[in-house]
C-alpha cells in the first residue's frame, strides 16, 4: 500500500482489519491537525498533547467501530470532540471537589483570584476566542483554523449545512465584539 497516495478511508479501513503499521500515516496526517484544535478548544498544549494522544488511544480501541463509507477525518474530529468532552468533564468533577475543600478551609477568595488570572503570553486575538464559550470557539476553531466545511460541521454538530452556517456567523460576532473591546 503506497500511503501518501492511499486515501484516509482506506488506511482506517486497514487499521479496522487489524494491519496497524497503516495508523502511522493517519498520525503523521492527523496529528498536527488534531493537536491545533485541541489547543485552541483547551488553551493549554500540555493537556492538547495529552488529548491527541488519547485520540490516537481511542482509533485503535473502537477501530471496530468505523464504517469505510463514512468519510475518515469526520470520524476522527469526532472522537476528538468526545475526547474534549470526556475531559471537560473530569475537570468539572475535579474542580467541584476542590471548591468543597476550599469552601471548607476558608480559602475560596485566593482560590477564585487565581482562577482568573489570564496569562499574559496569549495575544489578544487568541484571548478573545478564548472568551468565546465553548460551542461557539468550537465552530470557529473547526471551520477558519482546521477548514472544515459547513457541510462537515453539520454533519459533526447535528445540524444542516445553514444552521453551522449561522453558527459560525454568530460566533464571528461575538468574537468581534470580545476583541474590539479590550
């Protein structure tokens, strides 16, 4: 199998089939890509590492799960989204129990202002979608930085081609409006 020419649907389909020497070429295509969304969904390339990483994890754990007629990178993203999901959770659950313990020995004041410290590296465009909630970041991170379609967003998000469409127009909005703020 010549890799730089064989399609993603076909190495996946070859993963599926237990050759897994044919997941290097998906991860030297995917990885960038996926850390960059990652990055820009979390704000922190330690944890994006971690996330990709996990990805990866999960493609040959439900390798079973792919269908060859579905389109590959749709698939991937959206393993990536449940990835980032499934964190957002344990950090919810993780911090929940933090407030507890800081309710309980009085230190909730630091602990808030040290929440909201913004980093100072960030530039100003990267800090106003960090702003942006997450469906919204999400949308825009998706179609001007990873360059999926509204078709492809659709598909990802649950909705037709317009409503991603308007998505992502609102999105647009409200970073403009966070940014030309400050």
């Amino acid at each position: 199998m010549t890799t730089t020419s064989t399609s993603d649907e076909e190495l996946m389909a070859a993963v599926k089939g237990d050759d897994l020497d044919q997941l290097v070429p998906l991860f030297e295509r995917y990885h960038g890509p996926l850390f960059n969304y990652l990055t820009r969904l979390t704000n922190d390339r330690e944890t994006s590492e971690d996330l990709t990483q996990t990805v990866f994890e999960r493609i040959l754990k439900y390798r079973s799960s792919y269908q060859p007629t579905q389109p590959f990178k749709a698939w991937v993203y959206q393993m990536a989204r449940n990835v980032h999901a499934d964190y957002w959770q344990r950090k919810e659950k993780l911090r929940a129990s933090d407030v507890e313990e800081v309710e309980r020995t009085g230190g909730l004041r630091g602990a808030a202002f040290s929440q909201m410290r913004v980093s100072s590296h960030h530039d100003d465009l990267h800090e106003a979608l960090a702003l942006l909630p997450t469906p919204q970041r999400e949308i825009l991170v998706l179609n001007r930085f990873q360059g999926f379609g509204y078709e492809e967003i659709g598909k990802l998000l649950g909705c037709t081609a317009e409503a991603a469409r308007v998505k992502a127009h609102r999105a647009l909005q409200a970073l403009r409006k966070i940014y030309f703020a400050n």
